[in-house]
C-alpha cells in the first residue's frame, strides 16, 4: 500500500474531527458544491492532516489550519472541486512523503497537475526571485502558468501567509510584505481579483 493509501487508511471515512475552520469550508462548499464533490474535498483534508501531522505554524497552530484557510478563500469565490482539493494539498508534496503520483491516484490528474504547478512556482520563487526584477518576475510567473488556477491558489496562499504574518521577524516581515506589494497584489489586480488586491495591498503596506 502507497504512502497516500495508507494515510487514507487510517480514518474512517464518517470520522473526520471538524474543526472550527473546516467546518466554516464545508458551510461554504454546501452552498454551491454537490455532495459527491465535497466528500472528495474533504477525502482531501484527512490526507492532507495526516500527512502534515506534527507540523506546526510559527504561531503554533497545526499546519493543517494553512490550507484550509487557503481553500476556504477559494470556495468563498465558488471555485471548483478540483482547485479546492489542490488547495488543500498544495503543500503535502513538498513538505511531507507524499508524492505527486499518490495525489493522481487518489484524486486524478487535473487536481495532481494543479499541485505540481503550485509546487513548480514555489521552486521557481526560491530560485529566481533574487535575481529577477519583480515586474519581469511577474511576468515569468503568468508566462509559465498553463492553469491560471494556479496562480489563484497561490495567491490565496500569501493572503494567508499575510494575514498571519505578525508571528515572523520584523525583517522577514518587511521582505514579505515587500514582495507581496511587488508581486502578488499586481497579479491580482491584472487578473481583477479587487478584493485580493486590495487585502494584499493593506497587509502589505501594515507590514
């Protein structure tokens, strides 16, 4: 059995614990969403939560609270089952064992292919960022993007990442801020997500 299965194995499938957060997400998900659907999201999150088990945020919260966040932005606008799924997973692969071809096997190809793309534009920010100035960087970022949910996940990733930045250094504050004003509310802005931009634009500008 994968490393994925064997997670998936570990929680029946009527026993996930809801929490606060999760439990707002699947309010949201119950407005728009078929059932079928949402129980695919929320096979979602049990892999997700096993997966990052033990991990913590710098506040101290579960890791598990991130994506869901992340999601919850994203159902808040009714995007598709498949960007929720890959928003919740859209760190299980970088930051845990599972793998790529796992997410494919239990939730197919589109939400593994979101995944990987998310996955490429964080390497690629790690890579690049340094060297390139940010309006050719943005422009890099658009350019490689095959799925423009992509790029809307990872914007709804720095929301949150914003919005729970006060637990950072100062100096990492500025840098990230600095980088949001430079980057990712000017992407939200070109593709007219107004409320993403302007909440980047606020956080931004507080930090």
């Amino acid at each position: 059995m994968d490393y994925a299965a064997t997670l998936l194995s570990k929680i029946p499938s009527t026993s996930a614990k809801r929490s606060r957060s999760l439990k707002q997400l699947v309010e949201t998900l119950e407005t728009y969403m078929p059932a079928e659907q949402i129980e695919q999201v929320m096979k979602s999150y049990k892999l997700s939560a096993l997966a990052h088990h033990g991990q913590k945020r710098m506040s101290g919260e579960p890791y598990i609270t991130h994506p869901v966040a992340v999601a919850h932005s994203l159902a808040k606008m009714h995007f598709d089952s498949q960007t929720i799924i890959a928003s919740i997973l859209h760190d299980v692969v970088e930051d845990t064992e599972t793998s790529l071809e796992e997410i494919k096997k239990e939730f197919g190809e589109e939400a593994a292919s979101l995944v990987d793309g998310v996955s490429k534009l964080d390497q690629m920010a790690t890579t690049s960022r340094a060297e390139t100035q940010a309006e050719s960087f943005r422009k890099m970022m658009l350019a490689m993007i095959e799925d423009i949910r992509v790029i809307l996940i990872k914007l709804a990733d720095r929301l949150h990442n914003m919005q729970t930045l006060d637990v950072m250094p100062k100096e990492k504050q500025a840098r990230i801020a600095r980088e949001t004003l430079e980057i990712y509310a000017p992407i939200a802005n070109r593709l007219g997500i107004n409320h993403m931009k302007v909440a980047l634009e606020d956080l931004g500008f507080r930090h």
